[in-house]
C-alpha cells in the first residue's frame, strides 16, 4: 500500500477535456467593476493591489471591466452568512448582538415608546451590508451622520443624531432624562430639571454633545477636589448647556440653580468625580438605561461556548455599541468567504468531476481555529490521529461542513497573517489555497454519503471502527488530489498566482507523503483501491482521460453495499488482506 | 514602515498606474498584462525591503511605462539620504560646539 502510493500519478499534465462549455459563461458570483471602481478599490485598500495585479497579469481583466476576485464577499449578503455559517470559532461573534424584544423595567413609558421608534432602524444596521462592510474595514472609524442617513435610509434628523450617539457612544439622549430622573435627589436638582430636559430634544442633544466630548468626559471623570480646572473650550461649552438647561426650567432664581447645576457638572472643581452631587451616576445610568433598553448580546463560557442571552451589548457596559456591531461585521466578512469558497468549490466540482458529483446538500458551514477544532471533536472519527492532523469535518446528521483555518496551535506560525494558515503538512499558503482543498475533501464526503450511504437506514455505531469509514476517506483522498490538479490546471478559478500553485504542488506531495508514512483511516490503503479503479478507467500516459477514471470510480460507488461496508470491521481478517494486495474487483466481491 | 509596507505601497503605485493607464487608453490590456507579469516576478511576495530598493530603479528598464514610480521612490531615497547626511553634519557640529 504505502510503496503504491510513492508512485501514484494522479496529475494528468495534458488537461482533461472539459465536459461542456459553460466555463466561458461568467458564474453569478463574479460581480464586475469598472476600471475606475478598481482603482478606488485599491486606493481604499478593499482590494489588494497584488490582486489586481494578479488579475491584469492573468488577462482576467477585460476591455473596461476587471472581474472581482472569485471569493469576492460582495457576492453574499449578511443574511445568507447568518442562514449558512455557525456561529461558533472564528465566526461566533456573528450575530452576537441582537435587538431586546421585551422592553426594559428600568425604562419608562414614555421613553419606550422611542425606543421602539428606533428599533425598526437598527434592526436594519444589524443586518446591512454596506454598513457592515464599511464597519468590518474600518475598524474603530465612528459611523458617521451621513451613513447613517444614507446606508439605513433615515431622513429624520432627530432620529439620525439619536442613533448616531446610540452606535457611536452608546448614549440615546433621550433617555438622558429618565437617567437623570433616577438619580435628581442624590443630585440635589429641582424636579423641573428632568422636566425641561424631557420636554427640549435640543438640550438633550447638547448634553449627549458633552458627555461624548472625549475632552469633557476625561476631564470629568479623573477630576479631584481642588485639581486642574476643565480646558477652556469644554468650560464654556459647561457654562452654555447650563444657561440653556436653566433657562428651559423656567426657575425664577436662576443663580441658586446654576450653583447646583455647576456642581453637578464639578465645575468648580469641589468633588471627587463619584460624589453624589456630580453628574457621574446619571452619565453611567444613561449608558446603561440605552445598553439595556435596546440590546441583547451573547454571552459565553470561560472556555468560549454559548451560555445565553443577557441583557445589553457586551461584557464592557460602556463601550460603543459600534464595537460589538464592528465585531458581528468582522465574523460575517469571514462567513461571506466561507459561503463563497464553498460555492466556488462546489461549482467546480460540478464542471470538472461531473461523473461523480451529486448535490451534497450542505446546511451548515463552520470555521474555527485549531483550539476551538480540538473540542469541537475534529478528530473524533479517527483513530490514532491527533487533532493537529486534521484540517476540517463532515458531520452527516447536521450536514455541517467544518474547517480549521488560521492561527495554527504547533508553533509552525505564530506570526501567520490574517489570510494565510498552514495545513497538516505544514504547508504553509493562503486561506483560500488550504480551505479550498479542505472544503473539497469534506464535500466529498457528502458526496459519498449521497452515493453510498444514503442507502442505509440508521445510525452506524461506532463508525470509525467500519470499513465504510476507510472506504469513504479514500474516496475524499482521491477528489481532493483531483481537485488540486484541477485548480493548477485553472488558477483562474480561485484567482491563483504562481506561488499559490506552487504551494498546491507541496500540499499534494504532503498527503501522498502522509499516504506512506502514517497509519490512520486516511491511509491504510483504501485510497490505493480507489486510484487503481481510477487508472483502470482513466489509461495511462499521453492517453489517460479523467472523465472515464471518473465514470470508473462512479461505477464503484454505485456497486457499494453500505450494509456491508459498515459491518465489516477495519480489523477484520479479509479486509486487512485485502488492504495489502486486493484488486477492485476483489473489493467490490467483498462489499457489494 | 510595517512588515511588508514598502512592497504593499509601491505594489499599490505600480496597480493604480496600470489602472490609469488603461483608463486613459495609454496602454493597451496586452502591455498592461506584460507589464503586470514582470512586476509580479520582479517583486516577489517574500522581497525583504533592502531587496526591494535594489529592484524598483530596475523597474523601468524594461518598461518606461513604470518611470514615475522608480523616479518617485528614488527621490525619496534620495531624500531619506541627504536627510541622513544633515543630521550627521549637525550631530558633528554639536559635538565640536559643545
């Protein structure tokens, strides 16, 4: 068996006839953009001026239009990701934030009734796509009063600076007054305070100006008594809101209330910043009413698993909201690739190895990293292997594809950049080259389970001890090698540069290195079995035709008896002997 | 400059030249596709920035189409070392006055 494999050919150097035209027709995927587009994309830094190179050099580029990256993100919405990728690993910020359905005890009547107002509009943030986009790039970059209006279709200005204080300092300043209410005694400020507050939106908004003026709010809060007075520009915009706010109040002595309200604000610099005169309590309050009154988030484990819902946007209660949404924006960016690639995978399954593909029928998709893989049982079928030489699952009851992909956990690549990860090989290439082939072997599986399992009812126990379970990793082992050669043979598919293929020759040689030196499910021989029925079909050399090795191999599968393949034991006698120096034919007498 | 800056930056002024270029129809897509595969193999992703300042001046020997980018990247070398020269003028100065 390993000596077999050292020799194994599977590339056919002269490419393989291609079943039908269509490879011309550009696939729905691949949007277009102008030159000019291409140039701001790369000016903005959304595509990579390599790739772009890379398209140029690659004549993909066309008079006037450049094709957009085959995994181009923009393909997907957020609300496929949501429907397709699990929530968990890399992606388990996707949808961490969600909108309160029950409204808050804490708020009152009155203040609800504007929440709800709003709701409508965030529920659209939270499911955007050029909001998200924009956040998942941008990073920290405030959502400005223009996208707000612009990307949520807002025209109500009152309604825009709430929200733009909501996402941005996680403030809505009309629950400014119910904070403030909370706290008036402890305060010391007359009833008509929170009145005139309630009653005057502009104020509302001076004082959210305020206490979101990163000048004030340090000021503020690191003051001591007798310490260093507030910077000129942030006094005088103290001494404004107060005339105003006094003046709304409609209080006849007008000084004995602006002593108070000076001291509220620690004008004079009497108090430490939490004593209760200050307005320290009605500031935290009013981030916490809006935290509350608005949202929900997800809250996990120590060790990263779902625990529930809890009221609010996350475990640091004053942080923007626009974080946690930045956060949901960044996973479902990655979930946009995991959904394209997989696409992409499967569509060249379907126009290159059409003989031996049926729909897999995948649900779900899952992307984690080598940590999270290791509890989320990546290695459960095997025996003998170790989590670090598994690169992704199948699971057949939840139809979930599952890849590792990113920060590898053996110490080959801590310094590994955002878009590369190492394969178990130690191959070393960029996401879209290792996942491209991981998804491709996992669906594989699915298309094997389509073929042969289907054909059985109930659960195998103890699967991984079966033959099916060898028999099936070797038919996964045989695509995934065709697939490679496939993807040398059109690097365009996957928008591949020299150093990507070369990088697919290396992952190549790695499993057939693996095939020879390790004992597992992977390697025990069954692969050997599937590649002599695919050379017995295919012929050899100059002549060797890859859709009749397919057909071949087609012919095979449809010949498995999965009740046969599932009972007989990989420790059984005749399996084992047959492992050794069986022939396809001794194979199918054995389990069809 | 950042790990891999340097390439990132001059990858981006060699990508928006060609792209104007092509824009403003002074190449065709045939020359932009040359002009692309030599930059991409002149460039390598792995260059280290002291590699990389000996590859742009060469840049445009095959292709003059890419003269503003090595004439802008040896000004700025250029500038990098006289600034280098005046502060070594003035850190000798200093030395003497003092």
């Amino acid at each position: 068996m390993v000596d077999d494999t050292a020799k194994v050919e599977i590339q056919p150097q002269n490419t393989p006839p291609e079943p039908s035209p269509p490879e011309k027709a550009v696939p729905p995927e691949i949007a277009t953009a102008t030159l000019n587009d291409a140039c701001k994309a790369v000016e903005t830094g959304t595509r990579e001026p390599r790739e772009v190179l890379e398209a140029i050099a690659t004549g993909t580029i066309t008079e006037g239009k450049l094709e957009q990256s085959p995994l181009s993100p923009e393909s997907i919405s957020v609300q496929e990701v949501l429907e397709m990728v699990e929530p968990t690993g890399t992606c388990r910020n996707l949808g961490v934030i969600r909108l309160r359905e029950e409204p808050s005890e804490e708020i009152p009547q009155a203040e609800q009734e504007g929440i709800d107002r709003l709701k409508p509009y965030l529920q659209k943030a939270l499911a955007s796509d050029p909001l998200l986009a924009d956040l998942a790039r941008s990073g920290d970059k405030p959502i400005s009063q223009e996208q707000i209006r612009n990307l949520l279709g807002i025209s109500d200005e009152r309604d825009i600076v709430r929200l733009y204080y909501i996402l941005n300092h996680n403030l809505d300043p009309a629950l400014i007054p119910a904070a403030l209410e909370k706290k008036r005694q402890q305060h010391q400020l007359p009833e008509a305070t929170v009145k005139a507050l309630r009653e005057n939106p502009e104020l509302q908004n001076q004082f959210a100006q305020l206490i979101a003026d990163q000048a004030f709010s340090e000021a503020f809060f690191l003051a001591m008594p007798g310490g260093e007075a507030y910077p000129p520009a942030v006094s005088e915009k103290i001494a404004s809101l107060i005339q105003d706010w006094q003046k709304a109040t409609g209080i006849d002595s007008p000084e004995e209330l602006q002593g108070q309200m000076r001291d509220f604000f620690n004008l004079g610099r009497k108090f430490w910043p939490e004593e209760a005169k200050t307005a320290h309590d009605t500031f935290m309050s009013a981030n916490r009413l809006t935290t509350d009154g608005y949202f929900e988030s997800k809250s996990f484990t120590s060790d990263g698993e779902f625990k529930g819902w809890v009221s609010g946007h996350g475990s640091i209660p004053n942080s923007p909201v626009r974080e946690t949404l930045t956060r949901h924006a960044q996973a479902a960016e990655v979930g946009k690739y995991l959904v394209a690639l997989q696409r992409k995978i499967l569509g060249i399954y379907q126009r290159y190895l059409p003989e031996v593909y049926v729909d897999p029928s995948i649900k779900k998709l899952e992307i984690t990293n080598p940590l999270i893989a290791k509890r989320k049982g990546y290695a459960e079928y095997g025996y003998g292997e170790s989590i670090e030489e598994v690169n992704g699952r199948w699971n057949p009851e939840k139809r979930l594809i599952g890849i590792k992909s990113g920060t590898d956990v053996s110490g080959l690549s801590s310094e590994l950049p955002d878009k590369e990860t190492v394969t178990h090989p130690g191959v070393r290439a960029k996401r879209k080259v290792i996942d491209g082939i991981t998804v491709a072997h996992e669906a594989s599986h699915a298309i094997y389970g389509e073929l042969v399992s289907k054909k059985l009812e109930g659960k195998v126990e103890e699967y991984s001890k079966t033959a099916d379970h060898a028999i099936n990793e070797g038919f996964s082992v045989l695509m995934e090698l065709l697939m490679i050669d496939i993807l040398r043979s059109h690097p365009e598919e996957l928008g591949l540069d020299t150093t990507d293929l070369e990088k697919l020759e290396a992952c190549k040689q790695g499993r057939l290195f693996d095939l020879k030196s390790e004992k597992s499910a992977y390697t025990e021989g069954t692969f050997r079995i599937f590649h002599k029925v695919y050379v017995e079909g295919a012929g050899k050399g100059e002549q060797r035709d890859m859709h009749q090795g397919l057909l071949a191999v087609r012919r095979f599968l449809d010949r498995l008896d999965p009740k046969k393949t599932t009972t007989i034991q990989r420790d059984s006698p005749r399996y084992l002997e047959l492992l050794k120096k069986g022939n396809p034919q001794e194979w199918l007498q054995l389990f069809s | 400059m950042e790990k891999q800056g340097l390439r990132l930056q001059i990858e981006k002024d060699l990508a928006l030249l060609l792209l104007e270029k092509l824009s403003a129809k002074e190449i065709d897509f045939k020359k932009a596709q040359e002009i692309a595969k030599f930059i991409l193999k002149a460039i390598p992703e792995n260059i280290t920035d002291a590699e990389l300042m000996k590859v742009v001046p060469k840049l445009d020997d095959n292709f003059t189409e890419l003269c503003p980018i090595v004439l802008k990247y040896l000004r700025e070398k250029e500038e990098i070392k006289t600034n280098q020269e005046i502060e070594k003028l003035l850190e000798k100065i200093r030395r003497e006055s003092g």
